[in-house]
C-alpha cells in the first residue's frame, strides 16, 4: 500500500510539471506552424494525450484483457467528458472568474466526435468490433486529420511562436510516466479489493489513462488557451475511436458485452451528444456540473 501512495504523488507531480512543458510548447509551435491552436489541440495534443490509451489498449488486447481494453477505449471517454472538460469548466469559473470561450471549430470537431460515438455503438450492437470495421474506423480517423490540417488558421494570429520539438517531447514523457506511476498504484488498489477486470477497465484504468488529458486540459484552461482545453478532449475522444479501438480490431477482433451496448455505450452517447450542444456556448459552472453528473451517473451505474 505504502509502495502504491508513492507512485500515485510521484506520478501527478510528473504529470503537473509535464503538462506545463507540454501545452507552453504546443502553443508555440502552433504559431510557428501557422496553425490555429485549437487544430493543435485536437491533433497534436489530443494524440500525445491519448497515447496511453493506445498502448494500455493494446497490451490488454494483445494478452487475452479484451473487456479490460474496450472497457478502457469507453471508460476513458467517458472520463474525457465527465471529469477532464467539467473540471476545466469548474476551475475556470470557480478559480478565475470566467467561462471557457470554445473555438468556431469547436461546434464541428464535436459533430465529429458525436459521429464516432455512432459509429461506435453501430459496430458494438453485433457483439463484436470485426477487423474489417477497425479498418473502417481507422481510414476514417486519418481522414478527419487530413481534413484538419487542411484548415486555414484564423487572420490576424499570434506572432512567431518558441516552441521546441525536444521540450515538448520531455513533456510528453512527464505525462506518460506519471500517468504510469498512476495506474501501477491504483490497479493493485483495486485488484486488492476484489473489482473486477471490467470494472477496473471502466473506472480506475480508464480515468488513469485520461490524467494526461486532465492535466493537460487543465494547465490550458490555467494559462488561457480555452482552445486547447476543449480541442484536447474532443480530439481525445476521437482518437480512441477511431485510432486504439480501430487499431485494437486490427490486431484482433474485439468482443463487446451486453452490459456495454444496453448501459455503458447509451451513457456515452448521451453525454457526448450533451458535450456537442455545450460546446456551441461559454463553458461555466452550469456546463462542467452537467458534464460532471453523466459521470457520476456512469460510476454509479458500474458500481
């Protein structure tokens, strides 16, 4: 117990100073780039973000996990809405005294990312994510990238920026190993008391994988990159979809549970369809305790 305490405060203090590096760095180099920050955000962030996701997906597809992997890919977005974008919207509101202001692509990206969230629960309802979806869902995802780097930045943008690419990467390093030490010391929590692999995939793994995204949302919303803090989780979420589950397939078709497609996958359509709608104005308190309730409404229902 005292080994997992350890890893749990040595990983947020990684994943504080990590996302500090990493979000100063992706702004820069979005106006070095000529890019706006928010394709930044849901591009280059939102991957690096969700890189734990692909790998902890993976691995447990890999090794036999499948409810552990896909319970991750849902869990994960879940916690991307619920916890990541509402306590960015609390902390805005509640620390500095203003709302988050999303990006004109906002309204877009979140039409997107309701779109996978479709196509997700379409390809579930058989049972099974066959290999020829994951090849569907992965084409699809690299061609909403290429239609996001195909976007104009907006007139009249930040000057030249000082990002670094090496500085950058160190953050993304933080991220990824304090979101590690995270995970280690919450699982053999978990698995301690009993919970089952499912449950542990939906909650403690998924929230986990998600701290990357939190602090990195978070930091964004602290520095006044509002585009940032919004692009990271919608760009997240697609992500997952279309990229670790897609992959996930490819490697081996996924089997999906009843319990996923008449609970989990209903949930995450309704708070994803809820996010899309909230986008479309500044994001308060009212926003982040609605955001925050389908979360709590999701754990309930698991536990």
């Amino acid at each position: 117990m005292l080994e997992a305490l350890v890893f749990l405060a040595v990983g947020l203090l990684l994943l504080m100073r990590g996302a500090d590096a990493f979000i100063e760095n992706a702004v820069g180099l979005a106006r070095e780039w000529g890019v706006s920050t928010h394709v930044i955000g849901v591009t280059l962030v939102a991957f690096a973000t969700s890189l734990p996701e692909v790998l902890v997906s993976l691995l447990a597809g890999t090794r036999g996990h499948d409810a552990l992997a896909l319970g991750n890919i849902i869990g994960s977005n879940m916690s991307n809405l619920g916890l990541v974008l509402a306590c960015a919207c609390l902390l805005c509101w509640y620390r500095y005294g203003h709302c988050i202001l999303p990006a004109a692509g906002a309204v877009t990206d979140g039409q997107v990312m309701l779109a996978f969230a479709f196509l997700l629960y379409g390809v579930a309802l058989d049972g099974s994510v066959s290999r020829v979806e994951g090849v569907f869902l992965l084409l699809l995802y690299l061609a909403y990238v290429g239609w996001l780097l195909r976007r104009p930045a907006p007139a009249g943008g930040s000057p030249e920026g000082d990002g670094s690419l090496p500085q950058l990467a160190l953050g993304v390093a933080g991220l990824l190993l304090g979101a590690h030490l995270t995970i280690e010391g919450a699982v053999a929590i978990a698995e301690w008391a009993g919970i089952s692999e499912l449950v542990i995939g939906l909650t403690v793994v998924a929230v986990g994988t998600s701290l990357p995204e939190l602090a990195g949302s978070l930091t964004a919303a602290r520095k006044g990159f509002h585009d940032i803090a919004v692009a990271n989780v919608i760009g997240s979420n697609i992500a997952n979809i279309g990229l670790v589950l897609g992959l996930l397939a490819l490697v081996s078709p996924v089997p999906v549970g009843d319990f996923v497609v008449s609970v989990t996958l209903p949930l995450l359509l309704l708070a994803t369809l809820a996010a899309m709608g909230l986008v479309r104005l500044p994001l308060g308190r009212a926003a982040g305790a609605i955001l925050a309730g389908f979360f709590l409404l999701f754990l309930f229902e698991l536990l």
